[in-house]
C-alpha cells in the first residue's frame, strides 16, 4: 500500500514523498504521465498529482495516464494538480490578475482536509494561474486575500486541490494537512525503521535466493549500514569489498577497516590506487571523472572475483536522491551522474542489489541505528564514492590531493575540536584550480585557493550553508595557511542548494 506522487516538473515534488514519510506512510514518485497500470502496480490507496510549471491550456501540458483520474481512490492536486482536477472536471483556470509568489495567511479555511487545524494557517504560494470557476460538486475551503479559491474539494468524489505547497516547511501547517489526507485514504502509517528493514530483508531474499553478494563497501553509512542488512539478509553468502582508490581522506583507509571489523563485517581490502589515479590521469571533466571512476570500481570488482570465487550480485548503497540527480527515476532533469547510477559500464557482469534506492539519508541512519551501528559511524557526514576526485577540481594528481586532503583534515577536526560538527549535516573541503599572489614570512606567494563547505540539510535534496562562526572560520583560515604552505586564499561558500550542490563536482 502506498501513496503514489505523480510528478509534473515541482521543485518541491521530493518533499512531498519525504512528509509522507515522516507521518509513516510510504510514498513513491512517478513521472505524471505513467500509465493506469504502472500506477496500479505500486498498490496505491491515495494519489497526489504535483504542482509544475505549466499552465492546464498549454499545447503539452503534462496530465495522468488515461484511467488514472477514474480510480475510486482520493486524489489531492497540489498547485498545478489543482488546476488539472478542476480544468478536467469542467472548471474554469485562468491567468492571475496578480502573480502570488511567497507567504500568504489564509482568510478562511475549513473542510475536511483542513480538520482538526486551529490558529492562523500560513500557505507558502508559488503560482500564476488560478481557478476561477469551480467544476459542479466542488466548494471553496480556503481563500486568501488575493487568491479566492486557495483550497476545494469535493467530498463525494474525494477530490481534493490545494493552491499552496503544503510540503515546505514554510507551510507550518502543511504536515497537518497531509496528514488529513492521508486519514481520508485510510493509509496506515506503518512505515518506520522496523518495517522498513523487515521488508528490505524479505525484498533482498526474494531477489538473490542461494546467490552470492558482492558489496562495494566505502566505510560511509550507506555502504556500512547494508553491509549488515545484507548480512541478516544473505549471511554467509555476502562478501564485502573495500577498494582503496587513492581517492579516500586522510587515513581514512585504516579508519574504515577498524571500523567495519568492530561492527563484524568481513572486509577484503583491495589497493587500487595506482589503477584509478592511472584511469583518471589528464582528466579535468566532472561528469567524465565519474563515469571513470564507476567504471574503475567495477573493473576492481571483476578482477577480485576471479580470487575469490563467483559472485551473482553487485550490491550498492544507492540512494533515492543519487538516482534522482542521476535522472535514474523517468523524467527527472541530469544535475549529475553518481558513480554507482550513472556511471555504470554497459557491459556490467553482475545484476545489482541496491536494497536502500528509495530510501532517503536519514531513513538509512534510522536503519543503521536499529541494525546496532555505532553512532560514530552511523552519524559520519556523507562522503562520495568518487571521494576527492570531485573536490580536487580540474586534473587529479597525487599532489593535488595531498594537497586536500591535509586541509580537509584540519577542516573537520576543527569542527570536532569547536563542537560544531554534529550541527552541519554535511561539511568538506574543495581545492580549487584558482591560484592567487600572496605573502607569507615577507615574501610573495602565488599559491592555490581553498574553499570550505558546510551545509545542514533532512534530506539532501535541498541545503542552507551552515551558518559557522566567524572566529571559528578565521581560525581555520589561519591553520590551513599556516600548515599548508601550498595554499595562501581560503574562502567560504554560503550558497544553498539549490541552486548549487552540496558538492563542487
């Protein structure tokens, strides 16, 4: 059972699956144009068609799959999936008078959506059309000043439209709501670690039977949290694979098989540093790192398994946002290949298992803590599988990295030694290809720039750049000078995402 999400091009389409999923109820996204049978397939008890950028008049606006509207199931339109229901079911939507862009109060509100919600209710408004004209067995239930039908629904269908997005935070309210409809669906929300991990268990059963499974293992939470859903799962039939491609932070190596052999996983170290530092040689493309560098791990793969015997599976951290940025989910824009998504070779021997690709990072971290992951794992900021590959910005070199990884080092160990680690959700260093003059003991330098990021985040599919203190940044800007001769600038990046990532690269 689940609450099925058609996505008509919403920014804030992935926030919508997240509040399901945090009032317990599984949710999943869909391109809007699926068809009655692919949405039929996820066993939906409610569906939510998204807002969009497009107006219900133009030539290709998107709209569900034939039959979908027709299920006897609740349906909520949230912005543009408003103005759909009504234009379809005989409204009138037509162009604003007066763009609304930002926070709105709400002059009335009632209804069953709205049930239960008391006080001022502040909607977050991002649109240009407006209903105007309501389809007959719809009413109002919601108004703002400038926007008169703000809410409808029609209570014998159970159709239900929103002109506001009640899944950003800037919507208080919001979860309420949601929660509302939800109630009207009769879902029940049960989706918490427990469940969650009784069905990944059962799910990687079902896939892999007697086979084998090969883990690319990173040390990371991802990667160190399935290697122990795996080994519940599959057992002795899990091998678990930690390739060194020089890529890693600074004694990072030792760090991740401590820590892998303390939480009981069996780990095969394999050095393939020269192998990837070889591959990515005179390489200053991003996207092309990537794809080499996911090439080169499955290459390593291949060649272990002729030491260690045959393997059926690949298994792989991957996230629900790495193949959302990965375009990975139908429909959805490129911002960026992952290694493990994107980055694939075509010729890939083996058949993935990616038990955690609809999950989000802190449903993992939930998981990890109920599997007994020690918190100093399970709470580790995130750190890409293609590691310093996409902080060493342009050509990589052994130079270069050590270069970043000494400042990275300094970086994270202030943030532990000022207590401000915990606070930023993700933080890093990033050496850039920028060299500026300087002067240092009274003489000229022309050294490289360094920048520092960090950023706090729920879900990392949007960021605000951590807001550090400034003595604790001058003191880092005076150590990573000082320490490492090789850098005479260090700046800070206070951009958000978006429209920036979280990484550089």
């Amino acid at each position: 059972m689940s609450i099925v999400i058609l996505d008509f091009g919403s920014q804030f389409t992935r926030l919508i699956a997240r509040r399901f999923r945090e009032l317990g109820a599984y949710s999943v996204i869909l391109p809007g144009g699926s068809s009655l049978e692919r949405v039929q397939q996820e066993n939906p008890q409610g569906i939510v068609l998204s807002g969009g950028p497009s107006s219900v008049y133009d030539e290709n606006a998107p709209k569900p799959g034939a039959g979908v509207l027709d299920l006897n199931i609740p349906i909520l339109g949230v912005c543009y999936g408003m103005q759909y229901l009504a234009h379809e079911a005989g409204g009138d939507v037509k162009r604003a008078g007066k763009r609304e862009y930002g926070k709105a109060d709400l002059t009335e509100y009632g209804g069953k959506l709205f049930e239960g919600i008391e006080g001022e209710f502040v909607a977050w408004m991002s649109h240009s059309d407006s209903v105007t004209q309501l389809p007959q067995g719809y009413a109002v239930v919601a108004k703002t000043e400038d926007t008169p039908v703000t809410a409808i629904e029609n209570n014998e269908t159970r159709r239900y439209g929103v002109q506001f997005h009640p899944e950003v935070v800037h919507t208080p309210k919001g979860g309420q709501l949601l929660g509302n409809f939800l109630d009207i669906c009769g879902v029940k929300r049960d989706w918490n670690a427990e469940h969650i991990v009784d069905e990944l268990v059962q799910g990687v059963k079902d896939q892999v039977g007697d086979g084998k499974v090969l883990l690319g293992i990173s040390g990371g939470v991802d990667s160190s949290t399935l290697a122990l859903l795996l080994a519940r799962a599959v057992g002795d039939n899990l091998t678990a694979l930690f390739v060194d491609h020089g890529l890693l932070r600074l004694n990072e190596r030792h760090e991740v098989e401590q820590a892998l052999k303390s939480a009981g996983v069996n780990v095969v170290t394999v050095d393939a540093r020269e192998q990837f530092l070889g591959a990515l040689a005179g390489v200053s493309d991003p996207e092309q790192k990537r794809k080499i560098i996911g090439r080169e791990f499955i290459r390593a793969f291949e060649r272990e398994t002729e030491k260690l015997g045959h393997f059926d599976f690949l298994a792989q951290g991957t996230l629900y946002p790495d193949v959302i940025e990965s375009a990975g989910g139908e429909g959805a824009a490129n911002i960026k290949s992952h290694h493990n998504v994107g980055g694939l070779p075509e010729d890939l021997k083996f058949k993935l298992v990616e038990p955690f690709r609809t999950l989000f990072k802190d449903e993992v971290r939930e998981i990890a803590k109920l599997l007994g992951l020690p918190d100093h794992i399970r709470m580790r900021h995130p750190f890409p599988g293609p590691g310093l590959a996409i902080r060493c910005l342009g050509e990589v070199n052994e130079t270069k990295l050590d270069i970043l990884r000494r400042v990275d080092d300094i970086f994270i160990s202030g943030l532990r030694e000022f207590g401000l680690y915990e606070g930023c959700s993700q933080a890093l260093a990033v050496l850039t290809p920028i060299q500026s003059v300087g002067v240092m003991g009274d003489e000229r330098t022309y050294s490289y720039t360094a920048a520092l990021r960090a950023v706090t985040t729920d879900d990392f599919m949007t960021a605000e750049w951590a807001r550090l203190p400034y003595e604790f940044l001058a003191t880092m800007s005076n150590r990573i000078v000082n320490q490492v001769h090789e850098i005479n600038r260090v700046v800070y990046d206070i951009t958000g995402k978006p429209p920036a990532t979280i990484e550089w690269e």
